[in-house]
C-alpha cells in the first residue's frame, strides 16, 4: 500500500466509508507545473477525517485517500466522462477548480500519458483497495453498504445556482442502493435540526456511488455531499469551526448508525 495515495481502515461491520477527497498530498515533482493559487488546494474536502473520526470505532470501513483532488479525482470515471451532462464538471485529472480557474500554467496540463500514468499510480490502487473491501464485507456479512463522504463550498457559480442545501443525500436517483436504506438515511437527514437536506438534488452521486451501487448484487452505495458551512469557515485558511462541528458530528454518527441497523431483510 503506498501511503501517498490512501490508508485503508478495515472493520468489523458491513459499511465501508469512503473519503476520496479528503488528501492533500501534491507530489513535488507536479508542484512546479500549478498556478501560485491552486498549491492552496481549495477544493479538498476539509476535516473529513475529524468528522468522521467515530465511524471505525463503531465498527465501519474506512478508506481515506491521500493523494489531492488536483493530482487526479477518485471520485471520476477512468475514461473521464462528464459527470453531469449539460452543466460545468471537472475532470478526472482536473484543470479547472470549483470556481472555473484555471489550475496549471499555460501548457503545463497533463496529456494523455500523463493521466494514464496517474491513473496507473493513484486511481487504480484506491480502487482497487475499496472493491477488495466491499468483496470483503458482502462475503462476511451477506451485504455491503458503501457511503462516498464529501463536503463543498456553500455557494459556487460555476458549478451551481444560489445556495446548496446543507445535506445532499445522493443515491443516482434511486438506482445505487435499495430503496429502504435510502429512505431511512433521508429521513435522517430531515430529522436533523438546523440543517436542510435534499435527495438526489445537485449531487446524485459520482462515479463511485453510481459504479458499485449495485443493490441486485447486494452492494448499496450512497453519497453525502455536505456544506462547508455547516462545520467550517469558507475562506482560507479553512479553519474548522469547532462548535458547528459538535453540532454537526451527532446527525453524521446517526447517518452512519442507520446503515448499521438495516438490514436487507427489513427491506
């Protein structure tokens, strides 16, 4: 396992969480080819890790990448196809951030050779890994639930009118898991005081809650695509903001916990 890219968390129960965006490694030897701006790696999904700091001792996977969004999205298809038609998207190996800047200095973007060499170095391993762990949890437990957790600027032009809601429930509309679970993590998150939700809003799910959510093969896959400001400052540095965040960190450990109790049974 090459700790530039993930470390990888096995548990007892049959989740896997997944924080492909969390990494804020940049090899030095791309460094030189980003703009001044971009070594501030805005895009991360900031704090994931502290947040979610309860779910492997309450028994759940966790994979958590290493290596930046702005080396290559785990989050993407191989092939780089768009995530969501007719609308702004970032690439699997990205040249623009949330807010449409360019990331690399003129010509210095990635070709094909490369992304296929990123893919080869960084992509693949994670997904490697997150497959054996859901083969690993299916096996052991006769299912598998795959939650792909991220967070997001409140408020970004190019990617989305006005401001998104605070929790975006994301399940490709229905498809990635049985419709069961998704009605029982919905319904947490519109439990959950102070903070709005939506399913299967915006944010649907990108390519890892749309690829392995198979619920006929008995793996269910969902994403939860939350506001920075529900637990942090927006601007840099990025600070997090304490007392949000014990707010916050309750309605996470109860979305976490109502994977935990459904069974495929009850559905």
């Amino acid at each position: 396992m090459n700790p530039e890219v993930f470390s990888l968390h096995r548990g007892e129960r049959p989740v896997l969480i997944s924080l492909p965006h969390a990494g804020t490694h940049l090899p030095p030897s791309l460094r030189g080819a980003y703009v001044e701006g971009a070594l501030d790696l805005d895009d991360t999904d900031w704090h994931l890790e502290t947040l979610y700091d309860f779910a492997a001792g309450d028994g759940a996977s966790l994979i958590t990448a290493h290596v930046s969004r702005y080396v290559i999205d785990l989050n993407r298809s191989p092939q780089d196809e768009p995530m969501y038609a007719g609308a702004n998207n970032t690439e699997l190996c990205p040249t623009r951030s949330f807010a449409g800047e360019p990331l690399y200095l003129d010509g210095r973007a990635p070709d094909d050779g490369e992304i296929a060499r990123r893919r080869e170095a960084y992509w693949q391993p994670y997904h490697n890994a997150l497959r054996k762990e859901l083969d690993r949890l299916k096996r052991d437990h006769g299912h598998a639930i795959l939650f792909d957790a991220h967070s997001i600027r409140s408020r970004l032009p190019w990617l989305f009118e006005g401001k998104l809601p605070d929790l975006n429930l994301g399940t490709a509309g229905g498809l990635s898991c049985n419709p069961g679970l998704r009605e029982a993590l919905a319904k947490v998150l519109a439990s959950a005081r102070g903070f709005t939700s939506v399913a299967d809003g915006r944010f649907r799910g990108g390519f890892i809650t749309r690829h392995y959510g198979r619920p006929a093969e008995s793996v269910h896959a969902v994403q939860l695509e939350m506001c920075w400001s529900c637990y942090m400052q927006e601007q840099a540095p990025y600070v997090i903001d304490d007392a949000r965040a014990a707010v916050l960190r309750p309605v996470l450990r109860d979305f976490v916990a109502a994977m935990f109790s459904w069974e495929p049974e009850h559905a």
